[in-house]
C-alpha cells in the first residue's frame, strides 16, 4: 500500500477566522484527525464524513496519550495510506512538539508537510490592545511555557527572566502565575511592573485583566479567569 500523508496544521489562537486557507483546505479532504484542545469546535465541521478522529489533547493533570503513543498514531495512519492532519493550537513548532512528531515522521520515511498557524503569544496580546513590542518601551520580548515553571530549578530560571529587558510572554501558565509573579520580582523586575492575563483569546469570551506583578494573582483568582490564559508582563501590558 502506498504511503500516506501527515499535515501538521497550526489552528491559530482559537477563532476559526484565524487558520490560514490552506490549513482549511486540507482539513476538508482528509482522511483522518488527530488533534487536540481546540478552543473552538467549528474546525470539526470542516471535516469530510469518511473522515476518522483522534482526539489526543493535553490538559494539565489529564494526559489522554502521551507523546510517543501519538507518534505512533501518525505512523501507523500514515502507513494505512491516509491523508493525516495533526491539528494543534497556535502554531506546531511553539511549544507544539511539531518537531518530536516531525522526526518520528522522518525516522519512517513518512511524508510530510508543515502549515504554519497564527501563535497566540503574539496573537492573543494584540486582539486584547496589547503589543509584544513598543519603540522606546519594549525592544524586544521572550515567549515561556509557563506549565513546568516549580521547584528550586525553576526559581532560579524565573530569576533570570526578573533581569530580562523587554516583554514576557508565557503560555499555558495559569496555574503557576502566582509562582511566576513571585520570581519575577526575586528576580528583580519590579513588583509594579504592568501585567495582563489574557483568557480565551480571539473568542468572544475573551476577557482581559490587567494589574501588576504584585496584584496580578489575586485579581485573576477575584475574576474567577479559567483556562486558557496567556500572561503577559512589562510596560507594553500597561
């Protein structure tokens, strides 16, 4: 049987207006899914009736296969003959584990073809009013996974991103916020530094909350913010 397929498709931040005509064309004639969280269900709609789903998403606590069994999945899909999409959030290649997936993929002689999605680190930041960067404000900015920030470790790591210039943006750290916040400024970025988290966004639940490191944790546990969020901290959240 002839090889199939494998499209790694990045689906934007979450409003399906986000993914690029070519991530929705293929969508539309493939033979089998393999995805992830999506912010919204509408991607699904696209799909043709022959096609076969997967869902494999990642959610803090709840692992539903982990990331070799998903390799293993595009493999076997791929070898059946089909055309696979891998769907994820944003864009595969940030904090995506496109690559892990890309070289499971080469290791068997798999076709492949990567279509870029919108990331929503700087995506999310902008459809809330919110640049990454602002000449004379913010030359640059640093984009951090927020999920593994714990332990003594990641203290020291948090420090460093303290004495970072610029914009910090980090994804899927909600849960960790109050820990990040409290070694950003043991790291010595100030306790007033402007801060911004970012739920659902691109939806039309987005909602923002703005405040500063030292304040940040507590207003997001008032405003009862959910999952997904994205943190952004430094002058340009202000």
């Amino acid at each position: 049987m002839k090889k199939g397929v494998v499209y790694l498709i990045g689906a934007g931040p979450g409003d399906p207006g986000l993914i690029t005509l070519k991530g929705k064309e293929i969508l539309e004639s493939c033979d089998a899914l393999v995805y992830d969280n999506l912010a919204s269900k509408e991607f699904l709609s696209w799909l043709p009736s022959r096609c076969k789903t997967f869902y494999v998403g990642k959610q803090a606590g709840c692992h539903s296969m982990k990331q070799d069994q998903i390799n293993e999945l595009l493999v076997q899909l791929a070898l059946e003959g089909n055309k696979v999409v891998r769907l994820k959030g944003g864009d595969s290649f940030v904090f995506g584990r496109g690559s892990e997936e890309i070289l499971a993929l080469k290791e068997k002689e798999i076709p492949w073809e990567l279509v870029q999605g919108i990331t929503s680190c700087v995506s999310v930041p902008e459809l809330a009013g919110i640049p990454v960067t602002h000449r004379n404000v913010s030359r640059s900015f640093h984009v951090i996974t927020g999920h593994t920030l714990k332990g003594a470790q990641s203290e020291k790591e948090l420090a460093s991103y303290g004495a970072c210039e610029g914009t910090l943006v980090f994804l899927m750290g909600l849960n960790n916020l109050n820990t990040i916040s409290a070694g950003l400024i043991k790291g010595g970025k100030p306790a007033n530094t402007p801060t911004a988290v970012i739920e659902d966004g691109s939806l039309n639940s987005q909602r923002v909350i703005r405040g500063t490191l030292k304040t940040i944790y507590e207003q997001t546990v008032k405003a009862e913010i959910k999952k997904p969020a994205i943190i952004e901290v430094g002058e340009t959240a202000a």
